[in-house]
C-alpha cells in the first residue's frame, strides 16, 4: 500500500510545475533547516525534562 516509482515520479513532476526547477533546491533546504531545527528542539526539549 506505500507510495509506487510511479507515485514518486508524478510527485515529483507536480513539484516542478509549481515551484519550478531554480526553486527547488532552495525549497529542499529550507525544508532541511526546519527539520534540523526541530529536531534540536526535541533535544532541548528533553533536556529540559531531565534536569
């Protein structure tokens, strides 16, 4: 039931149309900041819990 080549292929194109092919790197790393971010506010988070 998981997501098909297929799936990923039209995906892929869909984001394309919309941001365009410039804009996609910059996307993907505005997106990897997040998660980092989020993720070291998960850890703060925890640490917080501890103390």
């Amino acid at each position: 039931m998981g997501i098909s080549f297929g799936h990923l292929i039209l995906l892929l194109v869909i984001v394309l149309v919309i941001f365009g092919a410039g804009k996609v790197p910059q996307v993907m790393g505005d997106i990897a900041k997040g998660i980092k971010a989020f993720k070291d506010g998960m850890k703060d988070a925890d640490n917080d819990t501890q103390k």
